[in-house]
C-alpha cells in the first residue's frame, strides 16, 4: 500500500539504529555459535537476498501452527537463555515484559480448555513452541531474525549495520484477562483501556465519525499477509495456518472457530467491505479531536510504538508530538465500547496501522498489531539496497 510521499517518516537517529544491530548481531552470534550440528540448519537460513529465504521470511503467523525455525522447547536451558536475549535486543524493557508473559500464557489456556486442545502435537499449548531463525549471518550486510508462536511475532531486518524494520509486531493474549491472586492478569490492558477512554470519550458527532461498524469484526483485518493493500478484508482461520493438517479432523476445528467467529460477528460480506483497510484511512482524524482527546489518541499510538528498542520508540514519541503528524492520524472503532464487550479499533496514518480486536472466547481473547504500510519487513530499504547493488 503505498504511503503519501509528503508524509515524512519519524527520525531515527542513525547511531541507535546501528547500536541496535550491533546487540542484535552479538546477540545473534552467540545464540548461533551454541547450537549443535543438528539445530544450525533449523536456526539459521539464507540470507534475505535469496528469494526462496526472503518467501519464507514474509511467511509469518499468530496461530499455533508451526512458524519455522528452531524451537524453544528443543534447546537447553542455556541456549534458551542465548535465545531470548537475542529476543530482548529487538525490544523495550515493557515490550519484552509484555512478550514474555504471553508466552507463559499457554499455560493458563491449557488449563482453561481442559488440557485437551493438542493441534496434531504432544501438547497444543506450550510455552516452549516459540520458533525462533536467522536469516543470513549476523553482520552481513542483509541479515534478519524473527521470533514466532502463538500470539507472537517479532519480525527485525538488519541492512549495512542498521536496524532498519521491527514490523510486523503482533502481540495477542489468550485469555487477555486471569485473575490472579489478589489481582488480575492484563498483558495488553494498556492498548484496550486507553482505545476505550478515547472512544467513549467522544461526542455523538464524534462517534458517527469514528465507528466503523456497529458489530466488531471477529479478527485483526490485516491478518498475517506479507503486504497490506487498500481494499483488504478480514482473512479467515483458515488462511492463519502454515498449510492443512494431517489429520482431517483438525482442519474441521478450525472451519468450526472460523464459523462461530462468523456466527458471532453476524459480518457478512458487505460488512467485511465496509471495514476493509482503505486509503485514505477510515475514522474520526486526530485534527478533530480536542487537546485532551489527541494526548488519549498520542498515548495509544505509543503503547504500540513502544513496543520497540528504547532509541526507536523515542523517535516515533517526537514525531507524534507534532501536531501536523498527528492530525494525519485517524480512529475507528467497531462494536461496543463496554468493558467485557467485544470490540475492534484501528489507528492508521499513511505509515502506521495498528489493528486491536477482542471478540473471541466472549471477548476474552485478544490480537494486536504494529504495522508500517510502507516499509513492513524492511522491504523499501531492501528494494534501494538491491537497486544500488545491482548498479555497483
């Protein structure tokens, strides 16, 4: 989807973009050098430069379908740790928090569902089925990483020694509410409540503005494509998975979600048209809102840029903080704005696009994306890199 070109993108300083690479590099190498013989050809691919290597990075999930990659659970506790430090140069402090408790997650849903959902494995929730692959060696001019799993993925990109993409980056939370003792477990609380002190914040006018559609759309509407167009509807469980199961029975699961998501949405065609990805965006736009509105509007956008490394996320603060950016930016909201409802909202500015959705399991299971509709997985710095070497 092609960005307004009079739009500029934040600043980054070029100094943290390259101490960012640098951990990730060292990071990367370390994990690297650990591995036996047998785990290397799962840990490490071709480099980006090699279309069959860049296919398979553009192949990324939020389901708990295998994601490529050497998992968690097959390394010692030592490489493990090599693993997610690696994991943690790609993120905040909150971020890699955040993260980490999703992945712990599995555990709470496997209790939650009787201990019965397997997906064709051992286990189907487990904490340790989180893939984590290199692509290219790590210095290399054009090298790149992800961690993926359910509910998880990290995608960072790594061009002459700088961190030049950290996007897609999705982050989900099944169940997105547990009760703890003396309390109560909210891995993205921050990104839900904040959206909803700005949606019931607004006026009637306000509101027609905002709403895309009365009823939320039961899933993200970008889904995990590789590229996000205008006109994109909600993909469908079914396009979620790294291709059919083995056992039959298990592809009949998912059409079953896929239809009591449906079901319960009561979307049909027209309606996943009518909260289809667009450009211009759809929403109520950031210039027609009041001061106290914007600073709501300008907290949320951060919840998920602060996703990232601390020098990175800085810099999308800074340029959020001009209102001529943020006036560019547009809300919108599908379903009820109570609590314990299910809802959908999207932030889009002919950059960014953040999608939020929690519908399913009776609104108790949630999704969230960071995208960057002009240079997700890098690819616009990829495409210069490659122009420049070809006329070298």
């Amino acid at each position: 989807m092609p960005g307004d070109g009079a739009v500029p993108a934040p600043h980054v300083p070029a100094a943290g973009r390259e101490k960012a690479a640098a951990a990730m590099a060292e990071a990367a190498t370390a994990w690297l050098d650990s591995l036996s013989d047998d785990q290397l050809p799962l840990a490490a691919y071709d480099s980006p430069l090699h279309p069959d290597a860049e296919a398979e990075r553009l192949r990324w999930f939020y389901t708990p379908t295998e994601h490529g990659g050497l998992a968690l659970r097959d390394q010692s506790p030592r490489r493990q740790s090599l693993a997610m430090q690696l994991v943690a140069t790609g993120l905040s402090t909150a971020g890699y928090a955040t993260v980490t408790t999703v992945i712990g997650l599995e555990n709470v849903l496997d209790q939650l569902e009787g201990w019965s959902v397997h997906w064709g494995r051992q286990r189907g929730r487990d904490p340790g089925l989180y893939w984590l692959r290199i692509f290219g060696r790590p210095g290399d001019r054009v090298w790149a990483w992800r961690l993926g799993g359910h509910h998880i993925s990290l995608n960072n990109l790594v061009v002459a020694g700088r961190l030049v993409s950290t996007t897609p980056c999705f982050i989900g939370a099944d169940p997105a509410s547990t009760e703890l003792l003396g309390g109560t477990l909210r891995p993205l609380q921050g990104p839900e409540d904040t959206a909803r002190r700005l949606a019931r914040s607004l006026d009637a006018d306000q509101l027609r503005q905002a709403l895309l559609h009365p009823s939320a759309v039961s899933d993200i509407v970008s889904g995990n494509r590789p590229h996000v167009r205008h006109g994109d509807t909600m993909m469908h469980m079914q396009d979620l998975w790294r291709g059919q199961f083995e056992d039959p029975a298990l592809d009949r699961v998912v059409d079953d979600i896929d239809r009591r998501a449906e079901a319960g949405s009561g979307y049909s065609e027209s309606d996943h048209a009518r909260v289809a990805i667009t450009i211009p965006p759809k929403g109520i736009s950031g210039r027609d809102l009041s001061a106290d509105q914007r600073h709501l509007l300008r907290r949320l956008v951060a919840l998920y840029t602060g996703r990232a490394p601390e020098f990175l996320a800085d810099a999308y603060d800074t340029h959020y903080a001009c209102d001529t950016a943020l006036d560019l930016v547009h809300f919108g909201w599908a379903g009820s704005t109570d609590a314990g409802e299910p809802h959908y909202y999207r932030v889009q500015d002919p950059r960014l696009l953040i999608e939020y959705d929690n519908t399913q399991r009776h609104a108790n299971h949630a999704h969230s994306v960071w995208r960057d509709l002009t240079s997700d997985f890098g690819l616009d710095v990829l495409a210069e890199h490659r122009a420049h070497s070809a006329h070298e």
